[in-house]
C-alpha cells in the first residue's frame, strides 16, 4: 500500500508514522465504526457536549466557542462522518474530534484536552445499556399485563397439575399464570436494582488514573442522566460489569420463561389437549394434515436459548482481560451485547402475544381432574382430620384405597366407602369418614377451593394475590418512568445550557 503524502494523512499522534492499514480497517475499524455509529452516537455526542460545557466552566473555552462546538456536533450523523484510515484512523471518537476540529471558526486551543477515549467509550457505553435496559423492563410489562389479565380471567378454571409429568393436584390457568407473573415482577424488581447499580458515571476517569483537571465529576453525571459518578478511576474504565449484570439476570430469567414454554408446548400436545391458539398463531404439517402444530412456542423456546450463552459469551470474552483494561479485547466481549437485548424483547413480544391469545379448554381440562385421583392429598388430610387415623397411616390409607378403587375400574367420582373400610381393616385401622366426605375428597371444585393457604389455588386466594401484584405492577412502573423522565430531564438540561 502506498503511503500517503503528509496533506493528505491526519497528524493524530506522533507515536506512528501511518494510519491503520486496509485489512485493520475492513476486518475491525470500520466495522467497530459503524456499529458505533448506529448505536452510540446519540450517547457520543451528549458527552462531547456536556464535557464542552465543562470546558466553559473551567475558563478553556469561551461562550461563543462553546456554542459554536454545541452547533457542529448537532450536525454530526451517520452521513455526516465515515470509518477513513487516512483522516481519523477509522475511530469514532477521532472522526467526532475532527470534524468539530476542522470546521471551527472560534479559536479554542485547550477544547479536547485532559481527556481519553476510554471514559468517553466507557460512559457512551452505559448509557447506551441503559436505554436498552429500559427497553426490556418496557417488554416485561406489557408481559406482565398479558399475565395478569389471563390470570383473572381462568382463577376458576379447574385444571389439572402436573409434578414429575404426574398427576398431581387440581389446579386452575390462574393460578399457573399467577406464579409466572411473580417470576416476571421479581425480574423487573432486579433489573431495576441494576440498572440503578450500573448507573454511575464514567466520565473524569481518563485512560485509568483520572484526570488533571478540576472536572466536576458529579455535574457531569447529573447532565447525562447519571445518580452519581464512579468513585474509582480505574473502575470507571475497566469494568465491564454492566453487560455481565444485565445478562446475568435475563440469563436466570429466560431459563424459567423456557420451563414455562415448555409446559404449554405439552399442554398443547395430543396427549394433554388442555389448551389452544388461533390458526395465526399455528402451523400445519406438509406431510401430516390431521396435525395443528405451535412452531411460535418452540421459536420462543429456542430464541430464549441464546440469552444463557450470551452471558457466557461476554463472561469468557472478559475474563482473562487484565482488570487495568485492555479496550479493543472489551470491544470484541461486548459485540453482541445489541443482540441480546433485541433477542431478548423479541422473545418477550412473542410470548406476549401468545398469553394474549391462548386460550384453556375448559370441558378437556374437567375430564382429566374428573379422571385422575388428584384428591389423594384431600383424603388423607380427611381422614386425619375427620376420620381419626394418624396423617402418615392417613397416606397410606388413603393409596390403598385409591389403588383398590383402580383395580375396579371406579373413577373418582364413583366412590365405594366400602373399599376404604375394607383397606381400613386390613391395616388394623378404623375409619369413620362417610360416603359423601369420601365423595367430597375427589370434587374437582371442592380440590380447587379447599386449599386456603396464602398463595393457594383458592380463587379468593388468587385474587388476593393478583391485587398485590397489580399495586406492585404500579410501584414498579412509577419507579421506572421516574428514572427515565431523570434521564430526559438531564438531556434537556443539556440543550437549554448550549443555548
């Protein structure tokens, strides 16, 4: 490659004599170039602008110059700067720099001193997390929303649960769906913690050891949207954190929202039949015309795959990277760090969709308790409570019967107090529940409502319980539109002090 005459090589350092060369610049610079461009110039220039008002501050710039800066960096776009090796080196923050720099009227000789790319990236970084952050929670509670509703409307629906892929106890939809909103409020709760935990500013940390002026760290901060700056300088730029923090906690979610997927894709099956979706919703077999298939939930299930190995991603990326920072190895780590955060709205917005249209069959749902010995748990709590028996001979009483009753051919709701009596006598114990109690134990409503403990399958229970997630729904939304109507604030700040 030739080397370029001096006018027409960009003087950036004196350290090396050329600019990148052109396998650098396709392979990484201009990539890494455009990436930034389309993700972090917004958060760039908000920090050039609010440094720039730090330089007024300090008696480097004056106010015309000031102002003349705040202009051109308004002008600054994705059409209005390019990855060139020649004229900024394919960086971003060069290409920021110069083009200020070469259309400048004003003299400002001491604008962009003290200063480093790696508090610049770092902050431009966050800010960038943050928003996307935001964007997720925003997900989580339209989610929510979906959660709760179809909660409400299903809390007495008898249904039948399921443990180790047996038949277990009569629940209700409501139910199920009640706990799946407790999993996506508890995330919402934690994201929140982290996104206040991350929310500090970077700015004044320079290359690693600080700066040489009195910067004022904390009106910085505030003008970016930040509750406080970094209490460390090296913290402030070589931790990355953020990214593990953020996908740490949508990793642990995203495992609990696949158990959940798979739950429906089985209850969605021939065998179980408990529930259905729209044909929008559906697919077909090309081979098999008698199939109504739900390729949206195995979609869902493998979508949400990726959070995990994100996370592992940015973990093995980071981790052997010496803590004093090595900024283009942190570049690589965090490069599908955008993927996760569309991967993981795009998962939400489809299982919104489906909680939004799935609906329960309520006749399939009522054979299957009516068929299955769910009230097992019922009689043994019965014939302690009634019937004098001890609980644990109460259990085995209570699967003699149940065993004996099968053998028959009875269903549960035909029952025969004789057969108890008889398993009864055959364990040397005397049972005194009566038929219609025996009968009651296997009442697939009576199973739903019998349960009153916090957190039951009670209807009244459930309804207990969605009101208080709906009061804290509230909480939880008021806290985060609080912190983003901060952050707007801080922005607007901004724009009136360059006036």
């Amino acid at each position: 490659m030739t080397k370029p005459s001096a006018p027409e090589q960009a003087a950036l350092t004196g350290r090396i004599s050329s600019g990148p060369s052109q396998l650098l610049h396709e392979e990484i610079l201009e990539p890494q170039f455009v990436y930034e461009l389309h993700n972090f110039l917004p958060w760039y220039i908000l920090v050039e602008k609010v440094m720039t008002l730090e330089y007024e501050r300090l008696g480097l710039v004056s106010a015309e110059a000031r102002q003349e800066i705040g202009a051109l960096l308004s002008e600054i776009n994705s059409e209005t700067i390019t990855a060139d090796p020649k004229a900024n080196m394919s960086d971003i923050a060069f290409a920021i720099e110069r083009f200020v720099e070469t259309r400048m009227t004003q003299e400002a000789p001491a604008w962009h001193m003290d200063r480093s790319r790696n508090d610049f990236q770092a902050c431009a970084q966050i800010m960038f997390g943050r928003d996307q952050l935001l964007q997720v929670i925003d997900e989580l509670f339209r989610f929510s929303a979906a959660l709760h509703q179809l909660a409400e409307n299903t809390v007495d629906l008898p249904m039948p649960g399921y443990t180790h892929y047996q038949s277990a106890q009569v629940i209700s939809p409501g139910f199920y769906l009640a706990a799946v909103n407790e999993q996506v409020l508890k995330t919402i709760a934690r994201l929140t913690a982290v996104y206040d935990d991350i929310n500090r500013c970077p700015l004044g940390s320079g290359a690693m050891a600080g700066l040489e002026l009195g910067w004022n760290q904390q009106r910085m901060s505030d003008l970016l949207g930040f509750h406080e700056p970094v209490r460390h300088a090296l913290t402030g730029v070589a931790n990355r954190e953020w990214s593990l923090r953020v996908a740490a906690e949508l990793s642990t979610f995203s495992i609990n929202l696949s158990r959940v997927v798979t739950d429906l894709i089985a209850w969605g099956s021939t065998e179980y039949g408990l529930i259905d979706l729209p044909d929008q919703l559906a697919g077909i077999s090309s081979a098999m015309p008698q199939k109504k298939n739900f390729p949206i939930l195995e979609r869902i299930r493998g979508r949400i795959a990726h959070i995990s190995a994100y996370y592992m991603d940015f973990a093995f990326a980071q981790r052997s990277t010496g803590y004093t920072n090595l900024v283009e190895t942190s570049k690589e780590a965090g490069s599908n760090v955008l993927t996760m955060f569309k991967t993981m709205r795009s998962a939400l917005k489809l299982f919104t969709s489906v909680i939004e249209n799935l609906s329960f069959k309520e006749e399939r749902m009522r054979a299957i308790c009516e068929r299955e010995y769910f009230g097992g748990f019922t009689l043994a709590n019965m014939l302690a409570l009634h019937g004098g028996v001890p609980y644990r001979k109460a259990q085995v009483l209570a699967g003699r019967y149940i065993t004996a009753a099968i053998e028959k051919g009875l269903k549960p709701t035909q029952v025969d107090i004789s057969l108890l009596h008889a398993a009864a006598d055959a364990l040397g114990l005397k049972a005194t529940l009566s038929e219609e109690q025996l009968r009651q134990a296997f009442d697939t409503d009576y199973n739903l409502h019998v349960k009153k403990s916090v957190g039951a399958t009670n209807p009244q229970r459930m309804r207990d319980l969605l009101a208080v997630q709906e009061a804290e729904t509230g909480q939880l939304l008021q806290g985060i539109n609080e912190r983003k109507q901060a952050v707007q604030h801080a922005f607007s700040q901004v724009e009136e002090l360059l006036k």
